[in-house]
C-alpha cells in the first residue's frame, strides 16, 4: 500500500462542519484577479476585473447577503455569473438569489436536471445556461475552461481552470481536510471518477499552480497527488476486505479503513464513508 503523505492529515483545515462554525463570509486574495471566499459551504472562487464579477458556487441561502458585501469589498457591484460546480445544497444554495440579483447561472446539464427535480420547472435555482462535456467564460482578461468530470463526486461535477492565473477550482471532488471524500454513489457519484477527475487534473497542472478544493484550505499540486494516494489506498484496503462476496455487514465490522487512521467529520462518520465505497466498488 503506497505511504499516504503525511501533509494531507496535518496542518490541513478542519471539517466542513468547524469551518461551519467560523462566522462571517472572508475572503483570501489568490491572485490580481481571483479570491477565495470561505464561509459555511464550499469555498467560492470570485473573479473581480474590469469586466465586472462572477463567482464558482454561491453556498447557502442565508449568507447571501454575507457573500455580496464581501464582494462588494473588492469590487464594487453584483455578480453576472454564478458557476456551480455541481447540484448540492452548500453549493448552490445562494443560486436563487443570485439570480434575482441579475446573475446568470451556469452548470453542467445535470446539475440543471437534478435542481429541476427539486425546485421545479422555471425556479430561479437552475442554470440559465448548461453545457454537455465543457465551455469557456471569456471574462476578466481570463479564459475559464469549465469541464465536466462524470461520476466522480456525483454526475455533475465541473472542475474551472484559470490559465492565466493558474489557479483551478476542484469543487467536491477534492476534500482538503485530511479525510476521504462524500462520494453520493445516489447521485451518479463514484470512487473511480474521483481518481480518474483528480489524476487528470494532476496531468494538466503544475508546482505553482493553486489548487481551490471543495471545502479546506487552498492547496497545491501536491496536496492533491497526496489526496489521490490516500483515495486510493482507501480504495485498496476497501477492496481487499469486500474479497469472497463480503456483505457491508461484514465489510463495515471488520472496519478496513481504520488502518488508514483518519479523522472523519461529523456529518461525514467513516460508516457512512465505508457504506458509499463499498457501494460504489461493488
């Protein structure tokens, strides 16, 4: 079993759930352009420039106004494009007012399906404008590739590379908070697609790039390599013990993943991590 780094489990952001409890919307300034923003979801990219603003992801509802002051602070006015980077509540859930606000939203064309199946027909929650397998926001002196990477965290995920910049936007895909990833095997998501998203994400960027995961702090290159390795050796351990047609039962008492020696989020508890594995490896 390859050696898991010992950076990813230390000096890494807490669980989503601390991060939770943090307070206000803050922003980290990335480069001249883009900032991240953390606050009680998924950490939002913002890209600020002459041409105006627009964000990745928009979080909850209810830190809205938060997110548009803090926005504000770099620059003043309101967002025109809102990208998601896929359909989950602490992603999306400001879309709504957002949109109300004169931003436009855009996704991957399952995120529009599965926020059609929960919102309905015509909601200010859906994308106005979705995309099969990738698109370009022309924006900002910046060319934002937006591609979508099936089944991995669900059906929808969309990772956003900044060229010029050389920052990329990972979404769920990448949890940097020394633990294993919410694969949502219901939602289209699967351990095979994170591997696959986060080795072909490794291929195309390089030492200075600046990774922006789904929740934690900002990464790097090799954050995610070691992100990957520890994917993956969760991956084997998984394997090995759902050998001879092992039920979950039998699977989840002999507890595989505890040789891994993680830590695991409340929301997020490692019966729950071995249970989506398990489903999705079988």
């Amino acid at each position: 079993m390859k050696k898991i780094l010992p950076a990813l489990i230390t000096g890494l952001l807490l669980s989503t759930a601390v991060q939770a409890d943090e307070g206000p919307v803050t922003a980290q300034k990335l480069s001249d352009h883009v900032y991240v923003l953390f606050g009680q979801g998924g950490n939002i990219a913002a890209s600020v420039g002459d041409d105006g603003i627009y964000i990745i992801d928009d979080q909850f509802a209810k830190l809205s106004d938060d997110i548009k002051k803090t926005i504000s602070d770099l620059k003043p006015g309101s967002a025109e494009f809102v990208i998601n980077t896929h359909h989950h509540g602490d992603h999306t859930g400001g879309n709504e007012n957002f949109a109300k606000a004169g931003a436009h939203v855009i996704a991957h064309d399952n995120v529009h399906k599965r926020l059609k199946e929960k919102h309905g027909e015509g909601s200010d929650f859906l994308p106005r404008i979705s995309f099969g397998h990738d698109l370009k926001l022309h924006f900002n002196n910046e060319h934002a590739h937006v591609v979508h990477y099936e089944h991995a965290h669900t059906d929808g995920d969309s990772v956003i590379f900044f060229s010029n910049d050389n920052i990329v936007h990972m979404g769920d895909i990448y949890f940097n908070f020394g633990s294993l990833p919410f694969v949502d095997v219901d939602s289209g998501g699967s351990v095979d697609g994170i591997l696959a998203a986060v080795d072909d994400v490794v291929k195309q960027i390089d030492d200075n790039t600046k990774v922006i995961p789904g929740h934690g702090k900002v990464s790097d290159r090799s954050g995610l390599i070691a992100y990957g390795e520890l994917v993956q050796n969760a991956k084997d351990v998984m394997l090995k013990a759902m050998q001879n047609n092992a039920s979950l039962e039998q699977v989840l008492k002999a507890d595989p993943l505890a040789e891994l020696n993680l830590e695991y989020a409340g929301w997020l508890p490692k019966e729950k991590v071995t249970t989506l594995f398990y489903r999705s490896l079988k």
